[in-house]
C-alpha cells in the first residue's frame, strides 16, 4: 500500500509547526511514503489581537480549507488549536504519541515559579495559565504577550517581563529544553484539552492516504485527549475561558483530571475522575455536567455570586 505513495503536508510557517510536520513526514517516511510540506497562512498568524479574543478554529481554518480542495493530502495541527466540532469531510486520522503535556515556566533569572519575587510580572496569552497561576501566587503581575515563541523567549530577555509560561512540549520539539525553569506540576497548572498532541488531518473519503496515516495513531494518546475535548466541548468553553483537563491511560483505565476557574483565580473547581478508558468521552461530558451544575459557566465568566 505504501509503495509510490506521495503525501503532501499543509501546516502553518512558524518553527514549531514546521517542526512538527518535519517530525510527522520523518515518520511517514519511515514507513515508506515520500512528502512534501506546504506552508499554509492561517488568519490567526495574521491577527494582532490577544489569542483569548480570537474566534476558535483561527489557526486551522485555511488549512482545512486547503484539504477539502485536495490542494494538499494531510494536515499536521497542535490538537488544542483544533476545535472540538467536527469539520465535516475532514476527520482525524491519527494521534501520535504525545509529547509532555504539561506548562512549562521559563524565568530570566533561572527560579522556579515559589522563587520569584513579589510583583514579578508573568507573561501569558492563556486566560486558563493566568487564572491557575494568580491562584498559587496571587501576588504576582500577569501580563499579556503573543507572537511565536521565538518572539516570547527574546521578549523575556529583553526584560519586558521577568518570566514566562508555555507549552512544555513546543520547546521540547524545539530542542529548547534548556530555557526551562520549571516544569509546572498539573496541580499547579493544569494543561489545555489536547496539549502536546498533534492531531492529523485527512478527507474523510476513505482514500489510502487516511489508512496509511492512521498507522502513525497512538491509542493511549487518542484516547486520552478525546476525554479532554470532550470535557471542553460540553463546559463550552474553548481557549477564551480558564479551564483545562489532562487525561493519563494505564491499564485500559483513563484517569481524568480537570478544573474550571475564575478569571482572577480567587476561585477554582477541580475534579478527578476514572473509569474505562474507552468510555472517556462519556466520561469528560459526565464531568463537565457536574462542574456546570455547580456553577462553572458563571465562575469563568468572572460573573458574582448570587
């Protein structure tokens, strides 16, 4: 089956994109295919606003758009940037095994997060790594940031800011291990849905190329990250709210972390679940039920009590 084929990859232009697609067509070829990777801009690499304003789906849209023109065969996507509704003629059709998920700190002077001093500001575009960290130092200054993390890390240097949070996983793929200060505890800071994945897109038409890529699916990573989006999908909250899940799989058993938190952090709703782990997406909506009867629609809105 693999024999002659060639599969043209879409992905966005940043390094860590590129980095990403790079690593899936290493894999793809391994397994026999050839490849070619297209750079596709998205309007969320245009935008100049903060990324909690931007609508979902801004950073794949064009890509998707580009595979159900056959403008190219596969897309390589950070699985937290793919939102949870369906593309119809699109499906997924491998996760491969995930990298770190976790939040990662890196500090100017070298300190993990207990260490930096009062009034130190914190650079973050994620209203869920805001929210969590203010809960655990209150007395630190959170501000905004964006661009590529390139543009983040020089940021830092040049002290607009004295430390900075992101994807463990993206500095990773980026052989940038070494810039970290501190690798967040999840009871520290809860990761988004899906983060440290990546997700694979396909036509969802049966073709060859989707069987091929799902030989690239890593079953414990797929379903794990399936219980977290569903968790997302059904609290509705998307990257615009402070809420995240980590979903772990051992055993045939899937043990789901999540949290639901006030804007400000003086609020914050955890749950730990397990159960079956080919019942996660059940489990990820039976969770989100429950935070959203006691309240979690209104906490993360920052809306008062009644």
């Amino acid at each position: 089956m693999s024999e002659g084929l060639h599969i043209r990859i879409g992905t966005r232009g940043s390094k860590l994109a590129l980095a990403q697609a790079s690593a899936v067509a290493e894999m793809l070829e391994r397994l026999g295919a050839t490849t070619e990777t297209t750079v596709i801009r998205t309007t969320g690499d245009a935008g100049v606003e903060p990324l909690s304003e931007t609508p979902t789906g801004v950073f794949v849209t064009e890509i998707e758009l580009s595979l159900l023109s056959h403008a190219v065969d596969l897309a390589v996507h950070s699985m937290k940037d793919l939102p949870t509704e369906k593309r119809a003629g699109l499906t997924v059709a491998a996760v491969p095994e995930r990298v770190d998920p976790r939040d990662a700190l890196v500090a100017r002077t070298g300190v993990g997060l207990s260490a930096l001093p009062p009034g130190s500001r914190v650079a973050t575009s994620s209203p869920r790594r805001a929210a969590q960290i203010r809960a655990s130092r209150p007395d630190l200054e959170i501000v905004g940031v964006r661009g590529n993390v390139d543009t983040r890390l020089r940021k830092l240097q040049e002290s607009q800011f004295e430390a900075l949070v992101l994807a463990h996983a993206g500095l990773l793929r980026l052989g940038l291990q070494s810039v970290v200060s501190e690798v967040l505890s999840p009871d520290v800071c809860l990761p988004a849905p899906g983060q440290g994945a990546l997700a694979l897109q396909v036509r969802d038409d049966g073709s060859n190329i989707s069987d091929f890529v799902a030989r690239l699916d890593h079953l414990a990573s797929r379903l794990a990250v399936a219980a977290e989006r569903s968790f997302l999908s059904r609290l509705g909250a998307g990257c615009a709210l402070p809420a995240g899940a980590l979903g772990s799989v051992e055993g045939g058993r899937l043990r789901l972390q999540v949290i639901a938190a006030s804007p400000d952090g003086s609020r914050l709703m955890r749950r730990k679940v397990d159960g079956d782990a080919q019942d996660g997406e059940a489990l990820g909506r039976i969770v989100a039920d429950e935070l959203l009867r006691n309240g979690a629609g209104a906490l993360m809105n920052g809306e008062p009590r009644c």
